[in-house]
C-alpha cells in the first residue's frame, strides 16, 4: 500500500511538473507578464505535492520577464507573403500614379496635332478634375489609394493651368495664377478633409511654384510687392495648418522656398527695384517664422535657428553698400534682441529654444564687431568677448563651448593674419590682449563644474603658456624690423626675454606648487640654454656673446637658488 501511495505521488509530482512547463510556454508565447503565472500556482496547490521538483526552479529561471522580453526583442517575425503583397501593391501603386502624371504631361506638352492646344489643356483639366472625383468617391472605402488619385488630379491640374498659360499662351498668366491658386486652396481643403499630409505636401510645392507662370515678365516694385505679399498669405496659412495638424516639417519646407524665391530675387535690389520693399517683406517673413510654435521638436528649432540668417543676409545685402555702419547697428540690434527673448523663452518654454536664442545673439554681436572696428582691432574684441562670456559662469554648453571657439578664431588670426599683415602696434596690443584672454578664459571655465571642462582647461593653459613663448619671438622680429638699427642685438633680447620667461614659470610653479609650470620652466630654460650656446656664441659679436652668457648664467642662478630656498623650508607636493 505504501509503495502504491509512493507511485501515485511521483506519478502527480510529474504531472505537476509537466502542467508547469507548459504553463511557461504558453505564457512565453503570448508574451505574458510573470505576474500570471504564480497566480495559476496558486490555483493548483490544492494537490498533495509539498514541494516541487529541482527542475521547476530552473523553469522559472529561464522563463522570467526579463528573459522573455530580451527574447521577443531579438526574435525576428517573418514577413506573411500577404504583407509582402500589401508592400508590392503599393509601391505598383505610387508606380501608376507617377505614370500617369508623366503620360498627361506629355499629352499635354506633346499631343498630336490634330487635337489642339485647347483640346489638351481640355483634357488635362477633365482627367485632373476627374480623378478629384474618383478620389472623393472611394475615400470611404479604399483610403490610401483614394489619397494617391486624389493627389495625382491635383498635380495634374497645376500643370495644365501652368502649360496653358507659358507653353501656349492660351490664358494670360494672372488667370493662371488665380486658378492655380484655387487648386492650391482645394488641395488644402482636401488635405484637412482627409487628414494627410501628402496632399498637404503637394499644395505647399504647387502653391510656392505658382508665381513662375509669370517668368520672363518685367521685375517692377509692384510685382515684388504682390509676389511677396502673396508668400506671405501662404505662409501664414502654413503657419495655421501647422498649429491645427502639428506638420511641423511643413514649417522647414515653406522657409526653404520662401529663402529661394527671396535669394533668387534680390539681385533686383540694387536695379530698377526699389530696396524698402525688400527690407520691408524681409521683416514680415522673418516675424512669420519667428511665431512658429516654439516646442520640443527639431523642426521648430531648425526654422527658428536658420530665420535669423536669412533676414540678416537680406538686411546686410541692402545696407552695407549704404553704409556698413548700418549693417553693424542692424547686426546689435538682433544679438540685443535674441538675448532678451532667450532670456524670457527660458522661464516658459523649451531650454534648447533658449539656448538656441542665445547663441544667436552671441552670434550676431561677433559679426557686428569687425564691421565697427578695423580688422586689426577685431582680434583683441573677439577674445574679449569670448572672455567676458566665459565669466558669466554660465553651465550651458552653448555659452562655455562658443565662447571658447570664439578665443580659439581670435588666436588663429593673430597667428596667421596679424603677425603677416598688420603693424607693429595693433599687434603688440592684440596679442597681449589675447594672451591674456586665454588665460582668463580658463580661469573661469576651472570655474564651471563638469569634467568634461577640465580637458578644455588643460589645453588652454598649455596654449597660453606657448602663446608667450611665441610673443617673445615674434614681437621681438617685428620690433627689430621696424627699427633696422638694432636688429644686432634681437638674438640677445630673445634670450634674455626667453630666461625672464622661466624664471616667472620656476616662481609660480614653486610659490603655487605647480607641478606643470615649474615642466614648462625647464623646457623654456633649456631651450634658452641651447639657443645661448649653439646660436649666440656662433653668430653674436663678443661683446653680446658675453652679455648672453652673463644674463643666462645669473637667470639660472636665481632659479636653482629660488628652488633650494623651497625646498629647504617645505617639501614641493609634486
């Protein structure tokens, strides 16, 4: 009897174990949270099992949620050739509907003879207006594909106005206008009607290419005032949709044709156009771009970064011939004016708005200085700035990188610009200025927390430190070419500047415990040596020889006496 209880034990224990597993994987099939499958344990603990088998455990180890989920993620679901034949079906689809805008083109462009020229334009209008039908009728029923009939009869529709009015002369170009405008004003009614995009999309594109039909035609201040007037009425329907369906890429297409009809008219500026309607129209499209909603999203940012650009380059293009003075008041005025809004933008809306504000007025003061001062004195006015932007410590990356490049742009034109090509003075002051920037800067960047600063710390410490070296080089051969007289003794100055020069770096490296400066001391020093020993002796009259040997052995003096000094009193923290 005990042996038959024993076998009837192991016989539910078995069950048991068999009934859990496929609980598992069922679960595991379905995709089935972990949370389920104690509760079905529950429901069966009413059998006289005390405890499950070792092999259980291990079940539940392989069948966790996050075993589950890591394998549904990296499972890969085949593609039903019912899918694939959705996929074939539509691009033959978008395939057709291409066919046939190109086959009314040519019908319309290329017809046969005896047809007409009215009876093809006839035609194009029926066949377009038809498939606007076609399109409302099935919309219903058959969504996509009524949504690509639809946008094939506009299309169609554009083009034969637009034929009949350039290729055959057969309307004047204002009708055309007017009616290629009304099928811009059904595409955008069709577009809110069905919800999509594409025909949206198509409108925007037909609408912007509308002013065309009138090419050739004479450029007068009143046709710049309609065409412009007339991209800002599309423009500000853009900026509706936009609010209402949140097609916020509808925003970057409209700036990027409004920028092209724009760039492609303003070389009648300076003609027989008058400028004020530029600057006028200018200002409005910038205004209309500026109010776009202004969220978290890359569209909004990427108009509301480029807008600025654009009006500027129209304002610049018009005024700088003027007067450049103009221009630069013009470029203050924007850096004044995006630094007051990026300051409000950021109590209420996006931080990358704000930020993106800001560095457009940081932006617009850097090019407003070399219009007010020469280029000689622009050098010393960016490092400044850089600098003074720096000590605002401020912790966005926008107001730490940019003013750092703005140092690094300064240093590169004092480097390879001034030095060649301005005079000796400019170029004392500017680098001294900068010199002294590039250590301020990071001054104030060791300020800032981050460790992602500390390596921009270190290189502009190691860039000031050679700046010097560099300064007593250069300034020193300018000094000397001015004054030709002296050139004799230039070598000696250089090398008692080059030993000055590292005993101020043994000094602060010793008195500050600066490990690196007191590095940057030995380097100068030995360079100093060398130069004394394989250049002075060689090419100096003597009694500069002696005076070089002199300077540099005192130098040295003082610097191995500072040193012991230290370390006689307290141990250097290397």
């Amino acid at each position: 009897m005990d042996q038959e209880d024993s076998l009837i034990e192991e016989i539910l224990k078995r069950l048991k174990s068999i009934d859990y597993r496929l609980n598992s994987i069922e679960g595991f099939l379905k995709g089935e949270q972990e949370e389920k499958i104690p509760e079905e344990k529950e429901e069966r603990v009413a059998h006289p099992v005390k405890e499950e088998p070792e092999e259980i455990e291990n079940e539940r180890e392989i069948f966790t949620p996050e075993a589950r989920r890591e394998t549904v993620r990296t499972k890969k679901t085949p593609v039903s050739p019912v899918d694939q034949e959705k996929i074939w079906i539509n691009v033959l689809h978008k395939i057709g509907i291409v066919a046939l805008i190109l086959g009314v083109g040519f019908f319309i462009k290329y017809s046969f003879p005896y047809i007409g020229l009215w009876g093809r334009i006839a035609i194009g209008l029926l066949i377009g207006t038809g498939l606007l039908y076609v399109g409302e009728k099935l919309i219903k029923e058959y969504g996509t594909y009524a949504l690509g009939i639809s946008s094939c009869g506009i299309v169609i529709l554009y083009f034969s106005f637009y034929a009949a009015a350039t290729f055959y002369n057969l309307i004047h170009p204002a009708v055309a206008f007017l009616m290629m405008a009304l099928v811009t004003i059904v595409g955008v009614l069709l577009s809110l009607r069905y919800d999509n995009s594409v025909i949206s999309f198509i409108a925007v594109i037909g609408a912007f290419l509308t002013p065309y039909v009138f090419r050739g035609g004479e450029i007068t201040p009143l046709a710049l005032v309609v065409l412009f007037s007339y991209l800002a009425l599309i423009n500000g329907w853009i900026l509706t949709v936009t609010k209402i369906k949140e097609w916020k890429w509808l925003n970057i297409l409209a700036f990027s044709l409004t920028a092209m009809m724009i760039l492609t008219t303003i070389k009648y500026s300076s003609e027989s156009v008058y400028p004020w309607v530029f600057l006028a129209f200018s200002t409005v499209f910038f205004a209309l771009f500026f109010i776009i909603p202004k969220k978290e999203s890359i569209e909004s940012l990427i108009v509301l970064f480029l807008n600025p650009f654009l009006y500027y380059f129209v304002l610049w293009f018009i005024t700088y011939r003027i007067n450049p003075y103009i221009a630069g008041t013009l470029a203050l005025a924007l850096s004044a004016f995006y630094y007051y809004t990026g300051s409000r933008t950021e109590e209420k809306e996006s931080l990358d708005v704000a930020w993106a504000f800001t560095s457009l007025a940081v932006f617009f003061l850097t090019i407003a200085i070399p219009i007010f001062l020469k280029s000689s004195w622009s050098t010393c006015a960016w490092a400044l700035e850089g600098t003074a932007i720096l000590s605002l410590r401020r912790k966005e990356k926008v107001l730490t990188i940019f003013p750092v490049i703005l140092v690094g742009i300064a240093v590169f034109k004092m480097f390879f610009i001034d030095y060649l090509f301005i005079e000796l003075f400019p170029f004392f002051v500017n680098s001294v200025i900068v010199i002294i920037c590039v250590f301020l800067s990071a001054k104030f960047l060791s300020k800032i927390a981050g460790d992602e600063n500390k390596g921009l710390v270190g290189v502009l410490s190691i860039l000031g430190l050679f700046l010097v070296f560099w300064f007593t080089l250069t300034g020193t051969d300018k000094f000397f070419d001015k004054f030709g007289h002296l050139s004799e003794i230039k070598s000696l100055v250089v090398s008692v500047l080059w030993g000055v020069y590292s005993l101020i770096l043994f000094i602060v490296g010793i008195t500050k415990e600066s490990s690196p400066a007191r590095i940057a001391g030995f380097l100068v020093a030995s360079l100093t040596i060398i130069k004394v020993f394989f250049y002075d002796l060689s090419y100096l009259e003597t009694t500069y020889r002696v005076l070089s040997l002199v300077v540099l052995g005192v130098i040295l003096l003082i610097i191995s006496f500072v040193y012991q000094k230290k370390m006689g009193g307290k141990e250097v923290n290397e």
